[in-house]
C-alpha cells in the first residue's frame, strides 16, 4: 500500500448474516473520508503485508463512513479469515481511497444481479438508484436465508419493493429464472452483476445468449479466474522513462522483476481484479489477464495490469 493510505478506525464489527461480518470504518482525524460513488472498493491492510479489496456497500452520499462485508472464505488466500478472527473494533488500520471500475453508466433502466458476498457493490448501487430516482430492479440470489446478508436493511429500504430474494434451498417459486427476467427487460437495459465467477458466468452468458451487448453488461469479479499458465514464454519489457530493457522470465511476474530492480509500480491484489496496477503500454501486444479492463481500456486506450497480464510479442515498452 503506497504513500496515499488512510488511517481509519473500526467502529462497528458486527455479524451480518451466516459467515459475514460489516465493519464500519471511520477516519481517525475526525475529518470526512473521500467521496466515493456506487460501485467502489478499497484496499484494506488488514495486518502489514496482507492487504485485500473490498467493495464499499453504505450509501455512497456517506462521507463519515465506509462500510465494507467480508465472506468468511476457507479457501481463500487468507484474507477473510484474518478480517473475522483479528480485526477488532476500536482497531485502527490502513485503507487507500476508493476506487471505482466497476461504475454505474448513465442509462434508462437498470436490472442489478447480486450473488451472495456480491450484493456489496450492487447493494451501494441500489441506494444510489434509488436516491436518484432511477428505474431499477434487483435480484439477490443467496444458497440460504441465514447467508443472505444486509435482508433486514434491504427490507426496511424505500426500494424494498425493487430487490426480488433468491435463495437456493428456498421453493421453487422464489427462485431465479434468469432467461425469463432477462427476455423481459427494454433493449436499452443496462445489466449490472457481482459474485462468485460461476454465478457472473451465469448471468452473463445468459445476457449474450439473448443478444445483450456487451456495451450493456457490466460485471465486476472478486476472485481471478484460472489462468492455463502452461505455455508461458520469457519476453522483454521496457521502462520509457529509462530506456532499461528487462527479462521477464516464464514464471515470474512483470511487477515482480521490475520491483527486484526498484522500479515500483502499485500493486494490490496481484490477479488483474483491482486495478491499482494499471499501466500504458506505449509498443508491444499485451496478453491481458486481467478482469477490470473493459474492451475498449485495451484496444483503444492501450491500459494493461502488469501484476498478472504478459505479452504476445518479443518487447513490451510501458510507461512508466
């Protein structure tokens, strides 16, 4: 975590559904927190080298305090665990400020899907709808009632009556039917969804099947997908600002041997889902990795997330 942190206190640590606990972060020096709008996460330092993104859920006209949910993950890499069983309230840690790839577009109608742990960002973009007066609708799909967080909140909402509850081992009634609810939605819809990648997957292709552009689907993933790393090649890469070419070996990162020569580029989850990372590439083809970059981040604007994407050809110049 670079040089912009922010020092913040855990007000509030509270069990929120089955496996999930909110913290409430407020600033240490009394003074406002950044603005954020619906969509942002955070970097989290939950202890020194083990920083993590969270997406931030209260309402984003909120500048006295940001609400993070966190899933108790077993097999995560270690993050979630360490949130439930060490932070405590009253702690003070280090956050950075917000940032936002995943941001509400301007549009006529908005259909937002929520998977279990994912409702926190669509969460945030419901109040931001619904403050706003935007056409809306929501659809939170979770394995239990237990694990469903924030149904109390969403309940005692002005936009209840908007959010439609999913639950697994509920009736058949009650449960999603992804094609029907998509087939009924305008042509000019914007679709908004966050979860596990199988549920994003889901709900996605489903989208495409139907003929949604990609323009109008938007998703934002909290895991990386499994990359097949197999066939992995050494390349080169270019510092602009130096001219010094480097050797990125088939099993080592850019980041990684650019850091080893003291080139410091801001790193965070190291898997292309944050965006903290993102460099230009000035020559060269990427092989993008990453799950933040839109199309035309890519193609057009020449973005790229050095922590886990590679290269096609023989020199990437980036710059930095």
């Amino acid at each position: 975590m670079d040089s912009t942190y922010l020092e913040v206190r855990i007000a509030r640590k509270a069990a929120e559904a089955l496996d999930i606990v909110t913290l409430e972060l407020t600033s240490t020096s009394g003074e406002a927190l950044p603005a954020f709008s619906a969509g942002s996460h955070i970097d989290v330092e939950i202890r020194p080298g083990l920083v993590r993104q969270y997406s931030l859920c209260n309402d984003p006209t909120e500048q006295h305090r940001y609400v993070i949910g966190v899933l108790r993950d077993p097999v995560s890499r270690g993050g979630s665990i360490a949130v439930h069983d060490e932070l405590q309230e009253g702690q003070t840690i280090r956050i950075s400020p917000p940032r936002n790839h995943f941001p509400l577009v301007q549009a006529k109608r908005y259909v937002l899907f929520a998977g279990g742990i994912g409702v926190t960002p669509i969460l945030c973009m419901a109040e931001r709808l619904a403050s706003s007066g935007a056409d809306f609708v929501m659809h939170y799909s979770s394995r239990s009632p237990e694990r469903a967080a924030f149904v109390e909140r969403i309940g005692n909402s002005a936009y209840s009556g908007k959010v439609h509850l999913h639950f697994d081992d509920g009736a058949a009634e009650q449960k999603l039917d992804l094609a029907a609810v998509l087939a009924a939605e305008p042509a000019d819809s914007h679709l908004y969804v966050c979860g596990p990648g199988g549920y994003i997957d889901f709900v996605t292709n489903t989208a495409r099947a139907q003929g949604w552009s990609d323009e109008r689907v938007h998703f934002e993933y909290f895991a990386a997908k499994a990359v097949d790393t197999s066939e992995d090649q050494r390349f080169e890469v270019q510092v602009a600002s130096s001219g010094k070419v480097y050797v990125i070996p088939a099993d080592q990162s850019i980041v990684s041997v650019l850091e080893a020569d003291g080139v410091e580029i801001s790193v965070s989850c190291q898997q292309g889902i944050c965006g903290a990372c993102i460099t230009r590439v000035l020559d060269g083809q990427p092989d993008h990795r990453d799950q933040v970059l839109t199309d035309k981040e890519r193609d057009e604007e020449n973005w790229f997330t050095p922590c886990c994407s590679r290269s096609q050809s023989p020199r990437l110049v980036l710059d930095i």
